[in-house]
C-alpha cells in the first residue's frame, strides 16, 4: 500500500473525506498539498464493486483513471488460446488506465476485481486541466510509466528464458526483499501466481513442496512461507 509521504497530507489524513483519502494514496498525487488534493477529488467519483466485476475490458476506450481506495484487482491478459495471464495485482493506493490520461487509446488488458473493492476514477479532461496547474505531476506519471515498462519487460523475459524453479525462487526472494523479512505471505493465489509466472498451479504447489523437502522453505497454509535458506532460492 502506497502511503502519502508528505507531512501535510498524513498529518490531516484524519479529516479528509473517503475520495480525498482516495486521491492523497496514489504516488502521483500524494506530493501535493491538502487543499489540491480536495480540488480534485471534486472532479473524481467513487463507486464500490462487488467481487468478480469488470472495471475495465480489452478493448473498451481508456478515457479515466482508475485509482483502487478499497480492495484488490487484477489486470489480466488473454492469450489466442483464451489463456489468462496475469499483468499485475493493483491493491489500495495503485491506479490504472494512465495511458487514458495521455492519449485516445483503448484497454489492451482486464481489470476485474478479487474482492468487493471501492474505486475512485478521474477523466482525462480533468487531469489534463490538473496536469496544466501542477507540470510536476507529468514527471511522476512517466516514473511510473518507466517502472511498469520495465516491470513488465523483465515478466516477459524471466517467462521466456528462465526454468520454472528458477521463476518460483526469484519471486519468493522478490518478496523477502520487499517486505525485508523472511516470513512472506503470498499476495495472490496459486492459481493466480501461476498465471504470473507463466506455470500452472500444480507446478507452483510441487515445486514449493520440493523446496519445503529441500529445507528450503517451510509453509504454513496455502499464502504463509518462511524462508529458511534464501541462499539455496538465489542459487537456483
């Protein structure tokens, strides 16, 4: 969860309204003073989704952000086959449809929600007007572009050219890192992970088991991993 980091905006967080709140969580926003915050959350709408809902469709037209304030989402693609394969889980504070803000454009991807979620959207006229009172915001839009891009390039070429253990190993270390503990808990499903990393959930639970065998890991539920030898994970 991307929290606001600056002074004015966490110091008042108490008494801004559920869609200033909204708007204070995305990293693109979060720099900016309390009373523009609010002036845009005048140009944004909320609504809540249930689980299982579309927010977006490939090939619907991508003309708003959508910004996450409650629960999570999953931004998929379908291969020819009708295979999904997962881009990425957005959860409170993450956004998409930033490409809507820069041009016409329509989704290339699914959005639809893992649980009842509350989304808040703005237009890509009203950030544009945005974009001419704060130029900054521009820059962190392309930080965030240059990140995704990059993100996603190393999705792709760790799935092309790297052994599924390999694949599995990296993204528990990629875990531990993040959230610098060896006691990590998975943020999506098997089924999930296994769509990211381009394997099946039968191999994802096999493979964890070895690992647990190898005295590697120990698992505790179907999310819960301690990490016993992170060592032997990067060695893969």
């Amino acid at each position: 969860m991307h929290s606001p980091n600056t002074t004015t905006t966490s110091d008042t967080s108490h008494t801004m309204a559920p869609q200033t709140l909204c708007v204070s969580l995305v990293p693109i926003f979060n720099h900016l003073p309390v009373d523009e915050l609010r002036s845009i959350v005048t140009k944004s709408k909320m609504r809540v989704f249930e689980r299982g809902e579309f927010i977006h469709h490939a090939g619907d037209d991508s003309n708003q952000l959508f910004i996450i304030h409650q629960g999570k989402v999953k931004v998929y693609r379908l291969s020819e086959g009708g295979k999904e394969q997962l881009v990425r889980i957005l959860e409170p504070g993450d956004f998409t449809g930033e490409l809507a803000l820069l041009c016409d454009s329509q989704h290339d991807s699914y959005a639809q929600t893992m649980e009842k979620s509350t989304i808040c959207t703005i237009g890509r006229d009203d950030f544009h007007a945005l974009l001419l009172r704060h130029p900054a915001i521009s820059l962190h839009v392309m930080a965030e572009l240059a990140l995704r891009l990059g993100t996603s390039e190393n999705q792709t070429a760790v799935i092309a050219t790297t052994p599924v253990d390999e694949r599995i190993g990296l993204y528990l270390v990629s875990l531990s890192e993040k959230s610098n503990s060896l006691s990590i808990t998975l943020p999506m499903s098997r089924r999930h992970l296994a769509s990211y990393l381009g394997t099946t959930p039968e191999t994802i639970s096999r493979r964890l088991t070895e690992f647990e065998e190898a005295n590697w890991i120990a698992q505790s539920g179907q999310r819960k991993i301690d990490i016993l030898d992170l060592d032997a994970l990067l060695l893969l």
